[in-house]
C-alpha cells in the first residue's frame, strides 16, 4: 500500500510541472484528499484515472479541477457521475468506457464543450436520446459493445445527429 501512496505523490508531483495528472493503474477506490491539496496551485488540463477501482467522482472533483480538457475514467467500476461535471466547462473529451454504467449519465449532455465520448463496454441498455440530439458541440460519441434494448438502438439508428454516432450492430439473441 506504502508503494502506491508514494506513486500517487509522485505523480502528482509530475503533473505540477505538464499539468497533467496521471493517476491510472493506482489500486485507486476514490480520488484520496491528499491528491487535491498536492494540486490546489496546479491548473490541470488533463487527468486520466484510468485501471482503478473507483466506484464514484466527488462533487468536488469539478470544483478542483474545472479547467481540464480531458478526462479519462475508463476501466473503473463507475454507475455514474456527478451533475457538478457540467461544470467542467473547458472539457472536450471523456472517456467512460470499460465501466458499470446501465444508462448514460445525463450530465454528459450538459458539459458545455464536450466533443467527444467514448461510452463502449459498459452495460447501458437506454438512453435518453432527445437530449442527446440536442447537443450542439458533439462530434463523436462511441456507444459500441453496450446491450442497448430494441427500442433504443431503432431510435438510436433513425435518428440524424451533427455528430458521428458509432454503435454495435443489434442482435436479436441479446433480447431476453
């Protein structure tokens, strides 16, 4: 456990000369106190959270880091985020992909830069697709290897977004 404290601070050392923060394959369950008082006087632009177990982002994640550009919380155990992460007013990419999520979390239609998400391998069976069509900056947004239902994937096929939507093809053995 000691090896991973001194990793955590090492990197957070780090990102204060890139600005960026490289927390991936930390053993992480949750953002420790410790890495937001090592980086109160660093303005991030990218964190990548990658390979944890994190189970949820704080509130105050937003609040903390409010200028990044990227976020990368892939392979984690998440079921979703925040609201506060609308407030993440600069960010143009996350990535949630290889998590637990069933539904997409609404906030990502309200991060105001957002231009590419990369949903794939989670577990998201719906979504709420007139929010989604109205977002206005989204260029990319991946849903592949998800057990989108019948209904969902038809409205999701139908649908003419501005942005490039990439999704599995349906198979009818995956309805139950």
């Amino acid at each position: 456990m000691a090896h991973a404290v001194v990793r955590v601070v090492e990197r957070c050392e780090n990102a204060q000369d890139n600005e960026s923060l490289d927390l991936s394959e930390c053993q992480l369950m949750q953002i420790p106190d410790a890495v937001y008082h090592l980086m109160r006087n660093t303005q991030l632009k990218t964190c990548d959270l990658s390979s944890n177990v994190i189970k949820k982002i704080p509130a105050k994640f937003a609040l903390k880091f409010n200028l990044i550009t990227d976020l990368n919380l892939s392979h984690n155990q998440m079921t979703k985020l925040p609201d506060e992460l609308a407030d993440l007013n600069a960010l143009a990419r996350l990535n949630i992909s290889h998590n637990s999520f069933i539904v997409l979390p609404p906030v990502v239609f309200k991060m105001p830069k957002l231009r590419e998400l990369d949903a794939s391998h989670n577990a998201i069976i719906e979504i709420d697709t007139d929010e989604m069509i109205t977002s206005d900056n989204l260029e990319l947004v991946n849903l592949r290897h998800n057990p989108l239902g019948r209904t969902c994937h038809r409205k999701l096929k139908n649908v003419s977004t501005s942005f490039r939507l990439e999704i599995s093809e349906y198979n009818e053995d995956d309805d139950w």
